[in-house]
C-alpha cells in the first residue's frame, strides 16, 4: 500500500474517533438527575432548566406563605444554589473537552539559496497529529466523568440543605407566631387581672400594692411582646434573602397549618439510621465520586509515562523541483522527564481522596447519630411536659373553676392558674420547635428522608476502602 495511502487511512481513523467522541455541552441532561434526586429525597422538584431571572413565583408577597411555597421559591430563587448550579455546567463543559483530540499541527517551511545562487525555492510540509490522546483519553473521559458526577452530587446535596433550613426558619415563624399569640393572651389576662383587682380596692380587700405589682407584670409583657416581634420581623426579612425575595415586603404571616408535633415519629433505631445515612447521604456519594475521580486521574499519569507519539504526512520539494511524499513520525525521548513526579502527585491525591471519603462517611455518621439524640430527647420532651405540666395546669385550671363557682375562692385564683397555663403552653412551644426543628435536622442527616429512596443510584455503591489504605505503586494506582 503506497505510503500515502496509509496516512490517510491513519487521518480516517482520528477524525471517527473524534467524533465518536462527541458528547452535548447542554447541562440540561445534569439538572434534571439533580432535580430527580432533590425530589427523591425531599419531596419537593426544583425548576432549575429556566433561567431564574425569568421564573414567576406563585406567591405575590402578601398572603400567607405555606411551607410548600417557601421550599419551591427557594430551590428555585436561591442565588448559592442558582450558582453552584453552574458549576455543573462548567463540569460538563470539561467533560467534553476531556474527549477532544489534540488539534493536528500543519508545518510549512519556505527557502531559497542566500549565496547569489539562483534556483527554485524549496518546500516542507508536514500535517502532525498527536496520537498520545488515543490511548490516555479513555481514562481522562473517566475522571471527567466522575468529576461531573461529583458536582450534580454536590449541588443535589446543597439543595437538600436549603430544603431543610427553609422548613426550619419556616416552623421557627410559625412558632414565633404562636408565641406572640399567647403572649397576647397573657396580656389580655393580666388586663382582667388588674380591673379585679382595682375593684377589690375599691371595696377594701385588696391593697395598691396588688395593682401595682400587675401592672409591673404588665409591662414585663409589653416588652416581652415587642420583643418578640422584632424576631419575628428579622426571621421574616432573612427567610426573604433564602428565597432569593431579599427586597419583598414582610407584611406577611407564616402559614400556619396547625400540625402538632405528634405527627414525627422517632421509633427508629440508631443503627438502621446509620446505614440509611451511608446509603442516602449525597455528600457521602459526592465524595467517593471524587475518590473515583483520582483514581482515573492516576490512570492518567501512568498511561502519561509513556513516551509521546506524533504521526502525520510530510511533503518536500528541493531545489531541483525534485517532490517527495511520505509519512512523518515523531517520537518522544523520555531521557529528562520520565512522569515519574505526575504519577507520585497523583498517587497522593488519590490517598487524600480516600482519607476525605472516609471522613465524610464518619462526619455523616457522628450527624445522624447526634441528630437521632437530639429528635429522641426533644419529642420525649415535648410528651412528657404535654402529658404531665400541660394536664396539670390545665387540672388546677378546672378545679380553680370549681372553686371560684362554689364560693371557695375569688377571680384572682382563676385568673392566676390561667396564667400559670399559658406560661406552660409558651414553655411548651418552644419545645415543640426545638422538637420540629430537630426532626427536620435528622431527616437531612440521613439524607434526605427517613424513608429509603425508591431508586438508587450507583455513586452510593463506589467502591472507595473502608479504612484509609497506603497506595505504594504505580501499578497498584493503575489497577485501583
């Protein structure tokens, strides 16, 4: 077969490869795996494929705000997460570079005699191309790969984060909402309270000292009250900032749903939750993407060892118009620069990769462990002080009743015991928030949701080591 022949059937074969090589730099393929993991573990589907400059809220601003239209305002508003998102698409950008050849080099030299002696003037022309990609590209598409799958991991982890601060600021509304209301109430009480007992002054049964120490009572709750809502107003204009409406108004009220705490249950043990963390957590599977990640970036640096090949044709015509054609080889010497430090590099970052999965594994852990404490304890708590401080403030309540309509006692006892109630039922939800909020915590621990996903994905099943190990050669790294 003529020479040239052969290097056009060379030529054929990089221009198949590159363009098996093709992959679409559209990320929107990546967002919607994301957008399918947030709403497996949460619930709740983000729009993230419109831009957010260009989405329309269902809510105007001015009505009640329910926790659901919070939540999808967020994912979809939410500037970090809008950002991050980005990053996926940087990631697939990557990825498809990772599969693109090396331009061909085209090389042309002109000259002619500069000793007075006249002639033609001779020609060189080369095509080059780079044919160390073939074989080292594989392993970089892998890394890319992997590198992409880190960051939809990443971002699906974020989003789940935002789900649950956004539920958490929204009960803490809802509950500083109802605190007001029963600060109100007292108020209300402590009104009573004093026009009692500025009658039982009037008829000589009660002393200015009685009156004064409600009043004092009364404007401890005026301060209480204006207090609370100060919160109220700050915890409002930083839920705005999550949901990406820093500037709306905040002449709204938290959509109260009236759901009690006796809703969560916590009858799960601490070792299934900690299996549903290894198994859910998707910083968890972030991070053994990376893992994997280093491991064909090792790949990289031991097929790199090999010495570069340049293949191409080459076309030359002399002084005497004499023409020659023929393929052109290059071939590198690897006499200085034998890799050697790429590969160490890389094989050091691969252990770090390691360390850091397994890290991320243990932080999971110790999370969802701590997080199953502190939901036990709070719901223990919050049925214990409803069952016995609420039942027996509300028992004395009746009784004082009773007494009050058989003569026994006057209104002062029942207006008392009725404050003593609500103060108990203020002690108590501030219980019940600490109990939600703690419930909400350990759901995003265990990633996501108590119950296991429907569908898992493979990055939970990355084979990353257990322990740290020490990785001692190339040969190892190459077969990791």
């Amino acid at each position: 077969m003529p020479s040239h022949n052969r290097t056009l059937n060379c030529a054929s074969i990089i221009v198949v490869v590159a363009i098996a090589g093709c992959v679409s730099l559209d990320p929107s393929a990546d967002f919607d795996e994301a957008m399918t993991l947030v709403e497996q573990r949460s619930g709740w589907r983000p729009d993230w494929n419109a831009p957010w400059s260009s989405s329309i809220d269902a809510w105007e601003g001015e009505t009640a705000l329910s926790v659901d239209q919070a939540v999808t305002i967020a994912l979809r508003n939410n500037r970090p997460i809008r950002a991050a998102l980005e990053g996926i698409a940087s990631a697939r950008a990557d990825l498809v570079q990772s599969g693109l050849l090396p331009n061909p080099v085209l090389s042309a030299t002109f000259g002619s005699g500069i000793n007075g002696a006249s002639g033609a003037t001779s020609v060189s022309i080369s095509l080059v191309q780079q044919l160390t990609d073939l074989w080292i590209r594989p392993a970089r598409k892998d890394a890319a790969a992997s590198a992409l799958r880190e960051q939809i991991l990443g971002v699906s982890d974020d989003a789940l984060r935002l789900v649950a601060d956004v539920r958490q600021a929204h009960a803490g509304l809802i509950y500083a909402q109802r605190a007001i209301a029963l600060t109100q109430s007292h108020r209300e009480l402590v009104d009573r309270s004093i026009e009692i007992t500025e009658q039982r002054i009037a008829a000589g049964v009660a002393s200015q000292l009685d009156v004064n120490r409600l009043h004092q009572l009364r404007l401890a709750l005026e301060a209480e009250l204006t207090l609370q809502e100060l919160d109220l107003a700050k915890q409002k204009r930083e839920l705005l900032e999550v949901l990406g409406r820093a500037e709306s108004a905040a002449n709204w009220q938290a959509q109260d749903d009236n759901q009690s705490i006796q809703a969560w249950s916590y009858e799960l043990l601490e070792s299934d939750l900690m299996k549903l963390a290894a198994l859910q957590r998707l910083d968890v599977a972030a991070a053994r993407k990376a893992y994997e990640g280093k491991r064909h970036e090792l790949r990289v640096a031991n097929l790199g060892s090999l010495p570069e090949v340049e293949a191409g044709a080459a076309f030359e015509r002399d002084e005497d118009r004499r023409e020659e054609l023929g393929p052109e080889f290059d071939i590198e010497i690897p006499i200085f620069d034998n890799n050697k430090a790429n590969v160490a590099k890389a094989m050091s970052q691969l252990r770090q990769a390691e360390i850091e999965a397994d890290q991320v594994l243990q932080r999971a852990v110790t999370q969802t462990r701590t997080a199953w404490l502190d939901a036990r304890a709070n719901l223990e708590l919050v049925i214990f002080y409803r069952e016995r401080v609420i039942a027996l403030a509300q028992e004395n309540l009746r009784l004082a009743g009773q007494a009050f309509n058989a003569g026994q006692v006057d209104m002062t006892v029942v207006l008392e015991t009725q404050r003593e109630l609500i103060q108990a039922e203020s002690a108590l939800n501030e219980l019940e928030l600490i109990a939600t909020s703690s419930m909400i915590n350990l759901e995003y621990a265990v990633g996501g949701t108590l119950t296991p996903a429907s569908e898992s994905t493979d990055d939970q099943a990355s084979d990353v080591p257990s322990h740290p190990t020490s990785i001692q050669t190339s040969d190892q790294g190459a077969s990791s």
